[in-house]
C-alpha cells in the first residue's frame, strides 16, 4: 500500500512537468488559487483580505467554500484535509492596498464576516473554439485542474468563459468583461497579456483632422520588427511590454524601438527652444536626444561625454528663464564626482559647466515648485555629506544656495515633501535598503513599506579599496518619487536579485501611486508589469498633444559577453 501510495504521488508531481508545459506559465499564474477570508459587507459589496499582492485583479473570479467531508487516511486515521465545497461565487470590481471589493453574484446563503474565499477555485468555466480544438482544451484541463470544466451538454450555468477564434484565446467572466487574452501561434499559446488594475486611455487613431495623436499610433505596425518581439520568449512577456500589436494599441501603450546600450535616466523638455519637447535618455557616457514625431522617436543629436566619465542621472529645469532647459548630469570619474550641464547654444548641444562636485536631482518643494538641488559626497561611511542646497545659476555659472533642512538618512535623490492631505507635511523616502518609508519634518518614523520599492543599478564608489580601508560599500542611486497628477506620489519597484551588495539585477518593474491616509501610504494604482529593469521615469508631454504621460526608459535586455544591453522607451498614457 505504502508502494502504491509513493508511486502515485510521484505520478501527481510529474504531471505539472508535462502536460502543464503546454501552457504559457503566466496564465498557471493568472488563475493560481489564493486563500482569504470575508472582511465584512459594504453596501452592495463585500470587502476581502486579499489584494494585487495575491495576483488578484479587477474582474477575477473569488469562490466562498466550506469545509465538506473529511478526507481520512485509511490506515494511519490521520485527517488529511476537507472535501472544500462551493457556495456561491464574487466577483472582484476594486482592488486597494491590503484589501479589495466584490460583488456577489449568487450564493446559498449571503456572505458572513470570517467565511473562506478561493480565488478561481471550482468555478463553472465552459470552452468554446472555432473551428474546434481538442488538444488545446485537454490541455487547459490540465494545466488548470483548479476549474470546473463543464461539459458541452451541461445545464449549468457558466461565469468564466474561454473562447478560441481567429488564434485569440480570450477569457470572459459571465458579465462579458474581458479578463485574460492569450495569442495562438503555431499551435501554442503564448504572450498573455493581462488585464492591469491601472488601465491607461487608448491612443485614439480618429478624431480631429491633424491630430497628433493619430501619428503616434503609425509605430504600433511596425513594433514588432523593430523590438524584436517573437525572437525570444525571455525578452518580454508582461503586460505594459506587449508582443501583439492590437493588444498594444488597446492597452494605450507607445515603446520606441531597439536603443543600444545600458540606461540610466530620461527628462523630457524644450532643450532647443522650438516650442516642442525632446527626449534626453542618458547613457553611461551618452546622450541621446530624441523628438516623438508621427510615432517615430527621431534622434536629434548624439552627445559622447568626455573620456572615462560614468553618468549616474540626469535631470533637465530652465533655471536661467531663457525658454530652453539646460540638462545636468550626475557624473563621476575615477571615484570623483564630475558632475556636469548641457545647454543648446549657437545652434548645438555644449557642455557649460563640468566638475560640479556634487549630486544632482530636481526635486518639488512646497512653496517653491521644480527647483534643482545638489548634495556633497564624503567618505565611504557618510556618501552624501552634509545638507542638501538649492543650485542657483548666474550667467553660466552654479552657486550653492539655501541649505534644505531634511530628516537624518534623507538624501536628495529619493524623497518627496508634502505628501500628506491639505499640505500635512509628510516626506515619502526611499531608503537604501529599498523600502519607502514616511516620516515627519522632525524625522519621526510614521510609517513603513513591508514590500521593496525603487531598486536600482546605477552605483558610485567615491574612495579606491585597498588594505587600509577594507570594503568599500557602493552608493547607490535610489530612483525619484514624483507627485501624480492627482497628488498621488509615484514609485518604481523592480524586483530582482538584491542579495549582493556590489551586483544587484532586476528583471521586472512598475510604476506605483500611493495616497497618504493619514496613517499610511495605501496604493491608488499601479501600471501593468514590465519584463525589464525600470532605469527611470518621468512625468511629461513627451508626444506633444497637450496632456502629459507616464515616460519609462527600461532596460529588457542586460549587457553579456557578447552582446550590448538593450532597452526602450515606454509611455503610458494617463486616465483623464
């Protein structure tokens, strides 16, 4: 019997290795069971513990179950769980911070406070395709065990609907609302590409004549040849970055094509006073500025800065009033900070000031808007030595001003002033152990994440190692908080290896905004997943057409023996 048993569970555990392969593992992870519990009723809803953290998204499916049988082991007596058996199903409509909303669909006996909920888990979910596919659903009834296949002749009613035409596997709950769609290509799916709980504003391709929306969707046809997208399974497959070109148009979602190399920042601004915007993404030793025209990311102009210099940001703000922004590079050579400005003059990009010894970043201050702030460097135990100090520019020159009073362990590259209601003067930060943390003007601790944000690549040692002075921890430059449209603050979080402390990699990314509630910092939304490093972002009319949009440089491919990094610009376009 003991013989029997082991083989059987052996068998069990092979299947996964088999047959589960012959579905993408993203969509094993959209319909992934999680366990949680009724909160309590609100209005014609339930609130549920279980949030985005869990995999959960708006329209997903969440079954209320309760214990049934005992299953006993026949010899040993041993109780070795319940027969769970459904009772009613939810239907997910918000999703917040540590808990969502669900509507009920139906149910024996209405919801009570404490009653179990699975997500996905026994739902009556019937297939349709055309012409038909049998493999294909055998293969979604093993990889997907957790549902409850109806047959073709079956009297019950179903709330989750696959249905296979024209190559697209979509996945519909009873509502009609669409929650999944998958790509059939050459017999397999692949590219799933989820609905997100932030949903952006599709580029239009009609309206007024002229308008330059309609140009910027010319690049959606040819996205695909000029990323890449179908050579290789690893370079992208979440949402946000999207292999299928009408999944992209839908999802309101613009990328460049192919840029060569490793990113470190990107600034959008009127660099050559023409009225419109460029974008400036900053390389290691580059600069490359760029204008959106008609969909394409036209190159303006190339600038290779001077010899054995490492760019570790870039920022761009008119601080002279003269109608152009000036770009400033934090920048460091040989373990000095080199730091320097670019300006369009005569015609052309110049460097005007280089070997600024400090560190550079624009950051929003109450009372005062946008203004550019810099920060000295010091040993290898105090990096950033001494207060931050607002950077004045006189003719061409930079002068220190007004020292900022901030909190102990508050540098100038990660926090954001007056994050609290009616101007409640709350500093998010982002500390360099990667978790963003609340605090007051007086540097009382209000609050703390339990999850990782910003994350970054970009390091600077600013002493040589030797004998003497044993380990030299690296300094690294946490990414930007900014103010959202709203007065949501906006995040990166990437995710990836953090173990080391001289090689950190990350592989995915988003864009989070959260609200101060007085308590804590609680999500508001979030961007789709992007299968890449999130090397930075900004908030700004990058397309020219009058609104502004969320700008990403990431960085999909990293650096190999043989071959370069890669990387691409993304803009989200924002809910109005």
């Amino acid at each position: 019997m003991k013989f029997i048993v082991k083989l059987t569970l052996g068998l069990f555990l092979l299947l996964p290795f088999t047959a589960v392969a012959e579905i993408p593992k993203e969509m094993e992870a959209d319909f992934s069971s999680a366990s949680g519990y009724i909160i309590m009723p609100i209005g014609d809803e339930y609130l549920v513990d279980l949030d985005a953290t869990a995999g959960l998204q708006e329209g997903d499916l969440l079954t209320l179950v309760m214990p049934g049988e005992k299953v006993v082991h026949p010899v040993t007596k041993e109780i070795l769980g319940t027969l769970d058996l459904p009772k009613g199903f939810l239907r997910v409509t918000r999703i917040k911070s540590g808990y969502s909303y669900a509507k009920l669909l139906y149910s024996d006996t209405p919801p009570a406070k404490g009653d179990r909920i699975k997500r996905f888990e026994q739902v009556p979910t019937t297939f349709t395709a055309t012409p038909a596919n049998e493999k294909l659903l055998a293969d979604l009834k093993t990889g997907l065990p957790q549902l409850d296949w109806l047959e073709n002749k079956s009297s019950a009613q179903p709330i989750l609907i696959f249905s296979l035409k024209n190559n697209n596997l979509t996945v519909k709950n009873s509502s009609g609302t669409t929650l999944r769609t998958y790509r059939m290509v050459d017999g397999q799916l692949i590219a799933p590409q989820p609905a997100t709980t932030y949903r952006p504003t599709v580029f239009t391709t009609t309206g007024e004549p002229g308008g330059k929306k309609k140009g910027l969707n010319k690049v959606v046809n040819n996205l695909i040849n000029s990323i890449g997208f179908g050579k290789s399974r690893d370079m992208v497959g979440g949402p946000g970055i999207i292999r299928n070109q009408q999944a992209l148009h839908n999802q309101g979602i613009w990328m460049s094509a192919n840029l060569q190399g490793s990113p470190v920042g990107i600034t959008v601004a009127d660099f050559d006073k023409d009225g419109r915007l460029e974008t400036a993404v900053a390389f290691e030793n580059q600069l490359i500025i760029s204008q959106i025209e008609q969909g394409d990311m036209v190159e303006e102009a190339r600038i290779d800065l001077p010899t054995g210099i490492s760019v570790l940001s870039i920022e761009s703000i008119d601080l002279d009033n003269t109608g152009g922004a000036e770009i400033y590079l934090t920048a460091a050579i040989d373990h000095k900070l080199k730091s320097l400005s670019i300006d369009y003059v005569g015609g052309d990009y110049q460097i005007i000031n280089k070997n600024l010894p400090w560190f550079l970043r624009i950051v929003e201050l109450p009372g005062k808007g946008k203004v550019l702030i810099g920060q000295r460097t010091g040993d290898n135990d105090r990096p950033f030595y001494g207060s931050p100090f607002q950077i004045l520019k006189k003719g061409e020159t930079l002068q220190e001003g007004d020292a900022l009073e901030l909190p102990l362990h508050v540098t100038l590259f990660s926090f954001l002033p007056g994050v609290g209601e009616n101007n409640q003067q709350v500093i998010a930060y982002l500390t360099q152990g990667d978790y963003l943390r609340a605090v007051s003007t007086a540097g009382n601790e209000l609050w703390e994440s339990e999850d990782y944000f910003g994350g970054t690549e970009s390091i600077y040692y600013n002493t040589v190692e030797n004998d003497k002075k044993g380990i030299v921890n690296p300094i690294y430059i946490q990414k930007r908080i900014l103010r959202g449209p709203s007065g949501e603050i906006l995040v990166a979080q990437n995710d990836g290896s953090r173990t080391l402390e001289r090689f950190r990699m990350f592989r995915d990314s988003r864009v989070i905004a959260l609200a101060w509630n007085g308590f804590a910092l609680q999500e508001s939304w979030r961007t789709s997943g992007l299968n890449g490093y999130l090397a930075d972002f900004t908030l700004a009319d990058a397309d020219n057409d009058g609104s502004d949009e969320l700008v990403m440089v990431v960085k999909f491919k990293h650096k190999t023996i043989l071959n370069p990094a890669r990387s691409t610009v993304v803009i989200y376009e924002l809910n109005e």
